[in-house]
C-alpha cells in the first residue's frame, strides 16, 4: 500500500523487482499488467511534475515528463506486437531486454532505460521459424523504437544491429542451413 502512494519508488520495484522476477518467456499477461502498473504511476509522476512547475519551483533534474510515458508506450505497444508475432515460441520481452529505472529529484521521480538482455541475440535467433519469422521481421523495428527512446547510445547501436528484419531473415537461413547440414537427406528432396 506504501508503494501506491509514492509512484517513483512503485516504478522503480515493477522495473528493478516485479519484471525480473517474471523470468524469461512470454509471460504476456503478466507484462502487460506491470506495464499498465508503471504508465498509472508514470501519470501521478506526471501530475506531481505539473504541480512543482505551476508553484514555481524547479523540475527536478534527470526527469523528463514525457520520456517515461513515451517509453512505456512503445514498450506496451511492443509487447502486444510480439505477443502475436512470437507465439509457438518462447520469446518474451525479458529475453530481448531489461527495464531499468533510477530514481532522481531526491528520489520522488525516476528516469526509464533499456539494455539489451545478455541473451538476446540467442533468444531471437532461437525464435525465428518459418511460421513466426515474417511477424518477427515486422516486430523488430518495433523494439529497435523502443531502444531508440530508452537505450544508451551503444544500447542503441546493437539494437539497430540485432533488430531489423534482415537480422530475422538472416537468422532464418542460418536455421534452414542448419537445418540441411544436420540430415542430408533434405539436401536431395529440395
């Protein structure tokens, strides 16, 4: 009940505690409701921003009103679009990155981020089939938006590099070599 009312310290328990104790895999209902979680409390930080700036007294620095509810956004629009675009496999938003949250202000406000997960790259490549690799192509650019608005400039780059729709295709050859090289038996009937 504490933490409903304090919405930065509420924020920084869902990001640091709730979403990595969710585990790898989709858990799609369980993000989505974290999600939900921390855009309400991204509303109250917002309410609390607006108020500091209509008595005059300064924003608190390393807070910016919109960039958690742009954030958070784009996380909720993606995970909804990968829900989709990976089912049959067991690719979850946690395998491909993790929320990160700060507090700053003197701990009444905080800041999102994403970094990449550290299995990311074997995640989605272990994700791409012949059935989920055209709505994965199309998802990629989805989650590369979102490191776009909470990634660090080298979180960006690999996210640009790994999330693309050649980066799926590419992954899907690489499984249908596989695939080949392990029974030469396909390698005749293709």
């Amino acid at each position: 009940a504490a933490l409903l009312e304090e919405p930065a310290r509420l924020c920084v328990h869902l990001a640091r505690v709730t979403l990595r104790s969710l585990g790898a895999g989709p858990a799609w209902s369980a993000v989505q409701y974290v999600l939900e979680l921390m855009l309400d409390a991204e509303r109250r930080l917002r309410q609390a921003h607006a108020a500091l700036v209509a008595a005059g007294k300064p924003p608190p620095s390393g807070y910016s009103r919109d960039h958690n509810a742009q954030l958070l956004l784009a996380l909720r629009g993606t995970a909804r679009y990968l829900a989709r675009a990976a089912v049959g496999t067991s690719l979850g938003l946690r395998n491909l990155y993790v929320v990160t949250c700060v507090a700053v202000g003197g701990g009444g406000f905080c800041r999102l981020g994403l970094q990449l997960a550290t299995a990311a790259t074997g995640a989605l490549r272990a994700a791409v089939t012949e059935e989920s690799a055209p709505r994965l192509a199309l998802v990629a650019c989805e989650v590369r938006s979102a490191f776009a608005l909470g990634g660090s400039p080298s979180e960006q780059a690999a996210a640009s590099r790994l999330f693309t729709a050649s980066a799926v295709w590419a992954a899907l050859a690489a499984a249908r070599l596989r695939r080949l090289s392990s029974d030469p038996a396909l390698l005749e009937s293709e």
